[in-house]
C-alpha cells in the first residue's frame, strides 16, 4: 500500500467538530487505497495554556518537565482523532512519540529527531490498520524521557514521517489554502502557487513561516519529500493547495516566485570604525556571543583608514546589540557614534529562475527608484534579492515589485 | 532513607496555588528525612473534561483511547509538582506510569496493577533525588499500551507504591480531614477519628468512599500499609487526620466505630415463588448476570412450597432487574407478583469490637425501635449489623443510634 502522511495543526482540530471534519479528509485518502499517518498538533489554545502554567510555575523551569507538561497536549488530540475514525469505521490507533518509538536527542524543548524506526507501525498496517494517529511535536531521549521539537515541531515530526515510510506526499492541512506570490492582506493581486520549489519556499519565510516551520521544510528538501500545504476548512481536490517539491517537478515558473517582507527590522551603524584586519570579526563576533541575529552587512568604502559598519537586525535585539557594542567601545573598538533607525522594512523578491536570468537586480532597483523609495541596504543570494527600505514604503514596494514582476499572472 | 508516599487528589491540587501548597507539605516531611514519593491526580474538572470529550466522539468508545486520551491529566499535573519542588530548591522529577513502570493487566479504564518495579526510582534517589512525582492513576500494558485503574485509581496508585517501597506510611491529602464517626452534614456530633481499622474503613464504605477508594484499602490491608487520611487546607501536624492501620495498633476502641447509611438503596421482593433447590441460584444468578449488584437477602420461610425473597439493590439497577426477572418469569421462575420499594434507605453500625461483645445487635434494634423506625430487612457480618429502614426514618435513624451508642466519645 502507498503511504500517506497528512498532518492537522491546532485550529484544524481546535474541537470536536472540525476532528470530524479532518477525519473525513483521512477517511477520503484512505478510500484511494492509502495507508495513511496522521500527525496532529494540540488543540489551539492547549499548548500556549501548558506553557503558561510552566512559566508561571517555574521561570527557568526544567526543560525536561516543561517537556512532560507540555506534550499532553498532542497526546489528548492523538486519542481523541483514533476515536473519530474508528467510528467511521476506519481501523486506527494512536500512538504518542514514545511509543513509536521517535526517538530524538536530549536537547530538551528543542529536540533533533534522530531515528524513527516504522516496525511497530508496520506491523498494525499489517494487521489491517488503515491508520496510525501520531501525537506531533514529541519524541523520546536516550534516557528515556519525553522531548518536544520545539514550536511548530509537529510539522518536522510529519515531514520526518514522511521520509522513515518513503510516503508519496506530507499533505500538511492548516488554516490557510496554500502559499501565496506575497501576502494577500497587503497586496490584493497576490496570487496563490500551484507548486514552488524547496529553495524558494526557504527563502519566503516571512510568508511561509506561519504556515510552514523553516526546519520542516529544509528537512523536506533533504529527503526529497513532497510537502502539500492546504486548507482543512474547504473540500479540497488532488490540486489543491501548494506542492512544495524538488525545482525539477516543476515546468515552468516565472522568474521571481514571490515578494517576501519583514517589518521587525532595525539598521544600526557604527560611525567611523577604525578599518583595520579584525574589526569585522571583533564586531560580529561580540553581536553573536550576545544572542544577536545579524541579517544583513554593509561596509562603506574606507576613507582615511576608517570606515562606517552598517548591519540589519531584529527590532526586539537592538537593546542587546546596543549593551553588546558599547561594552567593547574603547577598549578594543573605537567608533564616533552608534546609530539606531527601528523604522527600517526588508523586501525580498526571491526565485530560482534568477539563476538563470540575469537583470533581475537591476529591474528591481528601477521599479523602486521608479517609486521614489530610497535603498538603504542590499543583499544578494543565488535566488533572493533584499533591500532595506524605511518602513512606510514597505506596502508600497511589495505591490510594485508584485506589479512589475507580474506575479499574479502564472507561468 | 525512610520513604513516604503522599498522594494528593484533584482538588488539592486544582490549580497552580493549590499545587505550589501541596508541594510545601511535600518540602515539610523532606525536611524531616524522608524520600518522598508523591502520587498526583489530575487538576480538578480536567478528567472529567476529557472524558467528556471521549464520550462524545464515541459512545462505545474503544477503552485504550479513552485511557490513552484520560490519563493525560495526570501527566500535566505531575510535571508542574516537580517544577514547583525544583523552585523550592528540592530535587524532584516526574514519572509517567510507562516511565516507572507501574505495570498493569491490558483491562483498560480498570487495570490492575501487576507489578511496581523499584529500581528506576531508588536508582535516582541514589543520585540525590528527594522526591519522584508519579502521575497516578495509570499504568502500562504488556501490549506497551497506557491503561487507567479506574475512577479513584490514584489512591490505588498511592498505596501499590507504598507496598512496593515499603513506605513508612501513605498519607492521602484530600479536601476533608478524616474519617468520622458518621457524616457530620446528617449528624452533627460526629467525632473525627484518629485511628481506625482497616475492616471498620472497608466496612463504612458508604463514610469513606468519596475520600479513600475500597479497591486502595484492602490493599493497604493486604499488604500492612498504614494509611492516613488528612485534609491538604490545614496547616497538619504529625497526629493529623485518621490513621487507617491493623486494629493491633489500635489500642482502645468503642464497640461501635460508627454509623454508615446508604440513601440510594432500593427493595425488590418476588411474591410466592416456589422453594425449590437452586431458586435462589436462578435468581441471583440472573441478577448477576444483568449486573445488578445485590446487597441484601432475605428469604421468608416457606408456606405451602413457596416463599417470599426480598433482596436490596441500588436504586439506579431496579430497571434493569426488573427485565431480568421479566425474562424468566414463566419460563423458569414462577412468582405471584413484584414488588419494588425505591424509598428505602440502609444504616449500618460497624465496629471491629463487636466480634468480642455480644448484644449489639439487641441494642440496635432496641434503638430504633424506641424511635417507632420499623426494620424492614436485616443482615450482619462479622463487624457490621446493618437495616434497611424506609428513607425518610434514616437521619432519626442513624442520629439515634450514633447518640445511644455513645460515638461522640472517644475510646
């Protein structure tokens, strides 16, 4: 029998009612002939009221009771979803992470998944089980107790489950209908992606990551795992939503695959910097020990030996970039003057038909200038473009760029 | 390290306040020296939400779900105990049933427990550990599925792990602070108890049964467990509560240790039935075969080859009693007619001093008739006389009989 992976996030099985509903979307895989695992989050709300009582419990709680705690969960929903299906009259079972056993290092509240051997589920399938319902996001540790994934573990989990049962595709159900050339909410034009590749769904986190965790997806690419994103709440057909796949699956695209965006940027730059060998890695060096995620560099040219650092970061680490710079001014590093500006905006356009066609950069560019938006910052990678841009011209770029680049038309 | 077990049921610990209270209690006896070992139910409401759900999604619902989804409460609860002791600077982990592992029968939603092994935890008190929360209540299959040991399961768990440790003593936190002489809501002389017998407490099931479970009290007996019963709302002393012990550690009781009632008994009695050998085994045994649970038996004697037989029940099996002799009437069994009384209720006077004094039956009747309460049928064991009286005479009833027999006095 083929198998099936199709995962159920917290609003899908939020209650009884829309349980029922996801098992009739298993119930009508299971009638195509498919063996099928179903990996399901807590029911919305749950989890965020575990980790509450943990936190208000404990503030630097035990990773591995937080774990415990936690998990219940997914454990709850598991029970609950083998319930439904067995009185459709589809043969099922639940099985919680320690029983699968899926086991996962001991990096507790962010486990790594290390192995999932598919005996014990195997075995049911060949007993006539139509259905193993996993509790997402869980595992076990080589001590024996029990590790979560992290937030949005439970979308790794049914990826990774996908790959140990060479499954033909890891359908994953959520409250939206797919992914989207850019977000609907800012640009009415934005059109939803039949297929986009690995690579460019990486690259749109910022409209991908509330539906798909990053981990999931790079560990999709990895091991070459179909990842279907769709909707639970509308009867879907074999075409709906977006197929995340290999670039090879995919025929034809248009040269940019979506406009990405990001509104919790902060720019600072250090004025006057001496431009010396080191001063780079004594600067970066001391922002990653402090915990700070530097997107994106620029170095101005140097003029009398000393030169201005520009670097994008996260609103919410400015203060600790702050703390970590004025820590090591004047003993090892010298600048005039540090500047903040909290009311920058990223924009990316990202594709993998970039590699292939040049001019790209330069059409971006114009479209903005076009706009009268004003770079502040750029990047490159192979596929993705970024520009820094302030804040208030951020709808404005992403529906231009959206425009001129023709998303809402398909290849 | 002398070990205690300490168990506290749902609403001790209902909520963070109530937890962070118990664990206090819990820092009080490690203080003293002990290794603590903590059985936890869930919070309060939180089983009862759970099987509600389960309920709903599947009337006949498949009892390894039910436990596997139910015995998440338990895990929360155990978790955020552990916390709180960790915040209060004890050593503490939780331990899920499979984790022990407390080892059950496959009898799901009523397991019995087979085996505690102990060298998991005493490896870890080894390690310096002071207390190991166990989530109670549940246990593992030899299937390596969870199962649940039934309404009440934690005191079960409670008192498996004390004979497994070979605890010291099992303390039972809990919302009332002992065992009385009779329920103080009906009579409000009742005296709490500092010490009774394990036969007396199995005997006032009907007193004790909302704070300790039968099923935890005759294995307490069987395997010498000393039992105590006090409230988790008051600051406790060393002597708080009841002590549940061998009646060798009871050095002076009364005759009588108190007065049991039962509201929701009621009289089923087949007029002229035949007195034939095995009438008694065809109906009982129909009965028990209906799951009717008969409690009390009278039998008239015989008048011209028939006989009247009158038996006790609880109210909510007189339906179903009802068909069964429905079934055999005619066929089988022939009788004249049935007569069902639902307006009676059973009192009991119970005491282990009765099997060394005479006349206590004598003397109850006595009482009660002096009262003008009639005595509809009678039975008596060992320690236990107990009537069935119309309902309406049962509070006279049991205040007379808790006053004659002088309860409001200790030993």
């Amino acid at each position: 029998m083929p198998t099936l992976v199709m995962k159920f996030g917290g609003t899908s099985v939020a209650n009884l009612d829309r349980i029922r509903r996801a098992a009739k979307r298993v119930g009508v895989e299971v009638a195509k002939g498919y063996d099928v695992i179903v990996i399901v989050s807590a029911m919305s709300g749950k989890t965020n009221e575990l980790v509450g009582w943990v936190n208000e419990t404990s503030p630097l709680f035990d990773a591995r009771e937080y774990d415990a705690v936690v998990s219940s969960g997914e454990n709850v929903t598991a029970g609950l979803m083998a319930l439904t299906l067995q009185e459709m009259q589809i043969p099922a079972r639940s099985w919680q992470g320690w029983q699968v056993p899926l086991l996962t290092t001991s990096a507790h509240g962010q486990a790594r998944i290390e192995d999932i051997p598919t005996e014990n589920i195997n075995a049911k399938f060949g007993e006539g089980m139509k259905v193993a319902v996993v509790a997402g996001f869980q595992g076990l540790s080589p001590e024996g107790r029990i590790t979560t994934l992290g937030r949005g573990g439970s979308d790794t989990t049914a990826v990774a489950f996908a790959a140990a049962f060479d499954a033909e595709r890891c359908d994953i159900y959520t409250d939206v209908d797919g992914i989207y050339t850019t977000d609907p909410r800012i640009c009415q034009k934005a059109r939803k992606l039949d297929r986009i590749a690995f690579e460019e769904m990486l690259e749109l986190a910022s409209l991908g990551a509330k539906v798909l965790q990053t981990r999931s997806v790079e560990m999709a690419m990895r091991y070459k795992v179909k990842l279907r994103v769709l909707s639970s709440f509308e009867e879907q057909s074999d075409e709906a939503g977006t197929l995340v796949c290999d670039e090879d699956e995919i025929m034809e695209s248009n040269v940019v695959a979506g406009v990405a965006y990001s509104r919790d940027e902060a720019q600072m730059t250090l004025l006057s910097v001496a431009d010396r060998p080191g001063i780079a890695a004594l600067i970066f060096g001391k922002l990653s020990d402090a915990g700070v995620n530097v997107d994106m560099i620029v170095q101005d040219i140097s003029e009398d030996g000393r030169t201005n650092m520009t670097f994008s970061l996260p609103t919410d680490q400015v203060q600790r970039a702050d703390i970590a710079m004025k820590e090591i001014r004047g003993n090892e590093l010298n600048f005039d003057k540090l500047i903040v500006d909290s009311d920058v905006a990223k924009v990316s356009v990202v594709g993998i038909g970039m590699r292939s066609q040049s001019g790209v950069a330069a059409k971006m560019f114009k479209i903005l200038s076009d706009e009268g938006v004003n770079i502040k910052v750029i990047t490159t990678s192979e596929i993705k473009i970024s520009v820094l841009v302030d804040r208030k011209y951020m709808e404005l770029a992403v529906q231009a760029l959206h425009d001129a680049f023709e998303l809402e038309k398909a290849a």
